[in-house]
C-alpha cells in the first residue's frame, strides 16, 4: 500500500479528504513514563514542587490534541468532539501510564490527536519533575483502537 502524504512525484502533500464521508470516528492511545522511586512517591504524595503533576498533565494532554494539526505538518484540522487523558500512577514501573481518547465527526481519523495528547501529557510529568529526575524515560506511545472510515477497526 502506498504512503498516502506523497505524490505521483514523490513529493509531501495534504491528503485530499474531500470525497470521504462524514462519520464517527474514535482513537486511543497509550504510552508511559517511567521514574526513579523517589519521583514517583513525589508525585503519588502531592509534593511535587510545581504543583498537581497527574492534574497540570492530564490538562496538557488535552491541548495537545486540540493543537495537533499545528504541529504535524500534514495533519488535517478536524472539529474534535471529546478528548480524554488519564494518567494512573503505576507502582510497577514505577511511573505514570497515559491513555487518551479522541472523537471526532469528520472525513478523516483522529489517531494523530490521541498520539500528540499521550505525548504532550508524558512531556509535561517529564517536565514537571526534571528538577529531581533527568533520567526518566518516556515510552509505548502508540495506538490501541482507532474506529471509524473506510479502513474501518483496529485494536492493538
């Protein structure tokens, strides 16, 4: 199957969604952070000196998904209808495990926005505790259900 973002020329273009129908369409996606010990009873025990770590994430996580099509160069602007970012402390890690959903009604799927919402939320757990653990590491973003167009479901 050919890369749908390249032209006959081999050139980067938008992809013209104007023939696809309009339909419901659902993402979600999933990464982790993971942290030292003493990080992660930082931020389960509310000292972060920063403020609400899960709380400050989970609303970043949310405006990244709103703001992907400014940052992903091709990605269409679409009406997203419901962005959802949870952020649970996992002690197994330890750190943070992030999913985030997106829905939209559009001729396009939103997986790019539930990927750019995990992101931006293990972005900011990262930069609200850098001050006490550089080496925290950032990783399993990727999609886990994507429903809706002509391709139809996926589930990891």
């Amino acid at each position: 199957m050919p890369l749908t973002h390249f032209d006959g020329k081999g050139d980067a273009h938008m992809v013209d969604v104007s023939d696809k129908p309009v339909t419901s369409r659902i993402a979600t996606a999933a990464g982790h952070v993971t942290m030292a010990q003493e990080t992660f009873d930082i931020i389960s025990e509310g000292r972060a000196k920063k403020g609400d770590v899960l709380g400050i994430a989970r609303l970043a996580g949310i405006m990244g998904a709103k703001k992907t099509p400014d940052l992903i160069p091709l990605c269409h602007p679409l009406p997203v209808t419901k962005v959802a970012v949870e952020l649970t402390l996992d002690p197994d890690l330890p750190g943070v495990q992030i999913e985030a959903t997106v829905k939209t009604t559009g001729q396009t799927g939103v997986e790019m926005e539930a990927l750019t919402a995990v992101s931006t939320a293990a972005l900011t757990v990262y930069d609200m505790c850098k001050a006490v653990d550089k080496a925290m590491a950032i990783g399993g973003i990727h999609v886990t259900l994507k429903d809706g167009g002509k391709s139809g479901r996926y589930e990891a």
